[in-house]
C-alpha cells in the first residue's frame, strides 16, 4: 500500500443526525500511554472538539486504560461537557502489572515501565474507586488480548477481566470489552461470572456467529473504522447479523482510521465515514441509522453530553 502523509484527514460534510463516538482514546499532556503516528502533531482538545461538532459527533467517551491515564481521563471528563471516561487497565497492561512480560502471537517484545511496578491488585483497585465517579460512564476497556499474550500473560488477563466485570456490576456502569483473538474465552467468562447489564463489544471483531451469540445475549457490538476496510467482509457480515438496537459506533482513535484515509491519524471527526460506510453494508438510509445509532448510543450510557 502506498504511503500516505501521517496526518490528520480534511473535514467531511456534517452527518445529517447527530451521534456519539462511544470509545476513543485523547491524546492528552502527561500521558504518553496514546501514541501518535509518528511526526503527527497532536491536534488541540479545542480543535478535536470543534472538529467534532462540525462533524455532528456530540458526544465522546475516553478510554484511559493505563494507570497513568486514569486520572487524566476523569480530569478531562470533567473539564469538557462533550467528554465522558471509561475507565480500565487494558488487558495488556495487566500482564505487565503482574511482572509477565512473555512474548505473545505477535513476536512483540513487552517492555516494562515505571507505573508497572504498582501491582495489579492496586492498579484494579484505583480503578474501582474512580469508576465511582458520575465523570466515568462505563469500565472499560478489559477483557482478552490473545495476540500479545502468552499462555501466563492470558491467565493474568482471565483473572484481571473478571475483576472488572465484577467492579462493572457493582456500580451498575456498562462495560467495555476488548476482545482480540478470545472470543471463545471473552463469552465463556461472561456467560460463567454473568455479564453486566450493559455489555459492550468494543471495536467489534467477530463474524457472523460472534454477532448472533451477542445478539442473543442482548450484548451491545460497536464498530470502529474496520468495518470500511475492503478485506473485512466477515466484520460486515457480523454487522448485518446484529440486531440492529445492539449497534452502536467508535473511533477507537488515534488507530483504526477508516477509508479513504487509512493509514493516517484518526480522531472523533473522522467517524462520519465508518457511519457512511456501515449505511451502506446494512442498506440503512443514513439518516436512519444515525437515530438508530444515537437511540443505541443512550440506552447503554445515557445523554452523558446533555449538561444537566
Ligand atoms: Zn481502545
């Protein structure tokens, strides 16, 4: 694939109905845990937001997933109306928290940091007690990452998952999972312990059959930009398995950009084309799914932006 400059992409036009990116990662001071691509400058909260809002997305919730952004996510919640948190240590960080630092399926070498010296039950616990807070709409992302675990490091996510959907059923919060290469493990653990009430597949990666054991389960799917790439035909076919009220939409930038702009630097403004792009696959009237999208979008996290 040719190179493509490792920027943000140009606006598109605003979405005819306004929707919520339901999983995305800021870029934020302080925290170096959200990479950009490299020689990309991080576009202001300022622009990110007028950006989105230009684009119709009213909404975004950040995921702060490594200890040192657990704050910094409620900060920023806290600071902008449009910004809610979810709040979790993601599932790779678990292992590293335990001391674990095998390499996985993707031959990538771990390499611990400073943070990871805090132990795993700590780290779980600093969780719960933020995700307490009104700024904090669901836990997450937890759950199972197979592709960068070895069988130790898997054992350390297992126990590590549980314990946030036990923290999620506590508080009554939603639940944001990350399931890469599990989901056989990701639905046996549910299906054992009882999933919370509002179960969400984040950045949804199954087909057809993972999109009907949701759908029958009531668990929610959201779809983020690789839904548009060319060669994930079984992801589309898992979209138009779902049932539609379970489907909601994500960014889960700065990765995942979706087509035409693959490649380069993704953001909240960019969602409208994973929008055009799902409208499409389902033969759904743009403006339609958009309603469906927004309706969706406040059965699981309610009208977070609507300052009271
Ligand atoms: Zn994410």
């Amino acid at each position: 694939m040719a190179k493509k400059s490792p920027s943000f992409p140009p606006e598109a036009d605003e979405l005819p109905s306004p929707v919520v990116d339901n999983h995305t990662h800021f870029p934020l001071k302080g925290d170096d845990t959200v990479d950009l691509p490299d020689g990309v400058e991080a576009l202001t909260l300022d622009e990110q937001v007028a950006r989105a809002e230009r684009a119709g997305v009213v909404g975004m919730i950040h995921s702060g997933c490594e200890l040192p952004g657990l704050q910094l996510a409620v900060d920023l919640a806290r600071e902008w109306r449009q910004i809610a948190a979810a709040l979790a240590i993601h599932p790779n960080e678990t292992q590293k928290h335990a001391g674990v630092t095998d390499v996985g399926p993707d031959g990538w070498q771990q390499e611990l940091q400073p943070h990871h010296e805090v132990s795993l039950d700590d780290a779980i616990q600093l969780v719960a007690e933020l995700s307490a807070l009104p700024e904090v709409v669901a836990v997450g992302e937890t759950g199972l990452d197979y592709f960068r675990a070895a069988e130790r490091g898997r054992e350390v996510q297992r126990r590590a998952f549980r314990e946030h959907i036990a923290i999620a059923k506590e508080l009554g919060k939603p639940l944001q999972i990350h399931d890469r290469e599990a989901h056989a493990d990701v639905v046996a653990i549910l299906k054992a312990d009882g999933a919370p009430e509002r179960t969400v597949f984040h950045c949804f990666s199954g087909d057809r059959e993972l999109a009907e054991v949701l759908s029958v389960n009531g668990w929610y799917a959201s779809f983020a930009g690789p839904v548009s790439y060319k060669a994930n035909e079984g992801l589309r076919a898992g979209l138009r398995a779902m049932d539609p009220s379970l489907v909601v939409v994500e960014t889960d930038a700065p990765y995942l950009t979706p087509v035409p702009h693959r490649g380069r630097a993704n953001a909240p403004y960019v969602i409208t084309h994973t929008v055009h792009s799902m409208a499409a696959t389902l033969g759904t009237e743009l403006t339609q799914l958009c309603h469906q999208l927004m309706g969706n979008t406040i059965q699981i996290y309610g009208a977070f932006w609507v300052s009271s």
